[in-house]
C-alpha cells in the first residue's frame, strides 16, 4: 500500500480540519498556543486525525502562525495524527522538508490575476515550485506528500469565470509535477451544487483510484449543499473549519469554510461514517468562543444539536 492510501484510504471519507490554518489567516484574534494545542488535542479525542496547522509564512507577517513549529512537535507525539501546513514559496518548502509535518500543501491558482495577487506569482512559476517541493521530498524527505490545491477552480473574486476545463488542465499538470495529491478550491463560495459536482465527477475520472480534495467555502450559503454534491460524485477527502471559520486575505468576499461539525452530520446522514463524536467535536468550539470573542462563528448543528430521538447515522 502507498502513503497516499495509507494517507487518504479510498473506501472512507477523510475530512481535514482547516481551522487552525484557513480559519485563522484573516482573523482579527486566534488562539494562545496552549489554546491550540487544547484545540488540536480535543478534535483528536473526538476522532478527527487531518489537521492543517498553519503556514510557513514570516512571523513578523503572520503572527497567528509563529507558533506552527511547536504545534507541529506536539502533533508529532499524537498517534494517528496527520499533518499538513502551507508552503508558498521556496524558503517555505525548505523549512517544511526540514519540520515534522506530514504534507507539504502548494497553491496553485485558476486564476492568473489571483495567483499574482496571493503570492504574486504566475501559475506557470507556481507549478514550477510544486515540482521543486515533490523533487525535493524525493531527495531528502521521501515519507511526505505533496498536495497541490488549486484555488478559484470554481469562479474568482478577481477576474470572474472559470472554465472546468482550465481546471482538469492544471490538476493533470499537478500530477504531472509531482503532486501526490490534488486539491479544488471554492475560495470565494461561487460554486453552486451542480457546477461542484460536475466538476467533482470529472475530477474522479481524470484521478481514477488516487483521491483529489475539495475545499469549500459557504460565503453564499450553498457550501453544505455543494459537499452533498461532491460527495454524490466521487469526492472523499473534504476540508472544513471548526465553526466556520476562515478565508482567504488575498480574494476579496472571501469569508468562513464550511463547518466542520455541519460536515460531520452531513456525511452520516449521507451514508459515509467519519468516526467522529459529533457532541465532542461541538464541544471544542468553546475554545474559539473563548478566545476569539470578537470573531463570528457559523454552523446549525451548534445552535440545533443532532437529533436526540432518531438514529440519524444512517
């Protein structure tokens, strides 16, 4: 079996905790390191096992990432716990290849005026540092993965449409780089359901037994409605953040992820057991709600609760 499958096996669903990360990178507050560690211990015990916990970005920058190496050293000592932080450029993959992390996340956009504006590079140089992080793991670091996500894949803030077919050509180019795995990102919540789960579906062809994953964002309200719609097309690896949180600094209307605890109810009622304890899990945002006071947070199942007189894990 590879680390992909070992990773990411094909006959579950694998949903990765983006909170500490996309939850936190355009927060006006974030958590003390000791209330992320609490955090990323909690979400654990509830029985989430993929976490992104930050970025390889200048602390001086992006102080609610100055803490990732300590978080990545803790991490390390959890069993079952896999890791993934953001790399944007070379000096990050170099540090990423040196660090316990498990996947090494690149950004590869649809987008040529976002890819400029996120990290003002073109997508032809940002391919080029997907094949660099891959070349590098395959010297010196050959355990880890690289994941390449491609934001705006489905409509941007910035330059307007994108077409499905500019999608796929990327993700083949990824592969082709040397990504181990592919990621689609709704950054901006454009995507309605059945634009995500036509492009979910030609996803699982062009990937056939590799997994790709899809981020969503609920900017407009119909992020829950486009994971069912993944789901229902192939896609097995979901992102989401605790409570809602996050977005992108560089997209402009780019607001919260979908909701990590909605996700979790959704996939049961779908038929796709997550192993997570939904009442655990609901229980961790008192950590955000404590410590980010002034953010807002999102998600039904926190103001509703599951239901209490049905089986509702079907």
């Amino acid at each position: 079996m590879t680390r992909l499958a070992r990773v990411y096996p094909a006959d579950r669903i694998t949903l990765r905790e983006v909170g500490l990360r996309d939850g936190l990178q355009i927060a006006g507050q974030f958590p003390t390191t000791a209330g992320k560690l609490d955090w990323l211990a909690r979400e654990h015990a509830a029985g989430v096992r993929h976490f992104e916990l930050g970025s390889f970005l200048p602390p001086s920058r992006f102080p609610q990432f100055a803490d990732l190496a300590a978080l990545l050293d803790a991490a390390a000592a959890i069993p079952g716990l896999f890791t993934a932080a953001l790399t944007l450029n070379e000096r990050g993959i170099d540090a990423a290849l040196a660090s316990p992390v498990d996947e090494l996340v690149c950004v590869v956009s649809a987008s040529e005026a976002h890819s400029q504006a996120n990290i003002r590079r073109s997508r032809a140089d940002s391919l080029a540092l997907v094949a660099r992080a891959a070349a590098a793991r395959d010297a010196g670091a050959p355990g880890k993965l690289v994941n390449a996500g491609i934001a705006m894949a489905f409509g941007c803030s910035i330059a307007g449409e994108v077409a499905g077919d500019e999608v796929l050509a990327l993700a083949e180019r990824c592969l082709a780089a040397g990504a181990d795995i592919v990621g689609i990102a709704d950054t901006v919540g454009y995507g309605g359901p059945r634009q995500v789960g036509a492009l979910c579906a030609r996803m699982a062809a062009l990937c056939g037994d590799r997994p790709f994953i899809i981020h969503l964002h609920d900017t407009r309200g119909t992020g829950i409605a486009n994971a069912a719609a993944a789901l229902d097309n192939g896609a097995r690896v979901i992102d989401a953040a605790l409570a809602g949180l996050g977005g992108c600094p560089f997209a402009p209307g780019a607001t919260g992820n979908i909701v990590t605890e909605d996700l979790v109810y959704l996939c049961e009622r779908m038929g796709f057991a997550t192993g997570i304890d939904l009442d655990a899990l609901t229980a961790v945002r008192s950590i955000v709600e404590t410590q980010m006071p002034d953010e807002p947070l999102y998600g039904a199942i926190a103001r509703s609760g599951a239901p209490r007189n049905l089986d509702w894990r079907a």
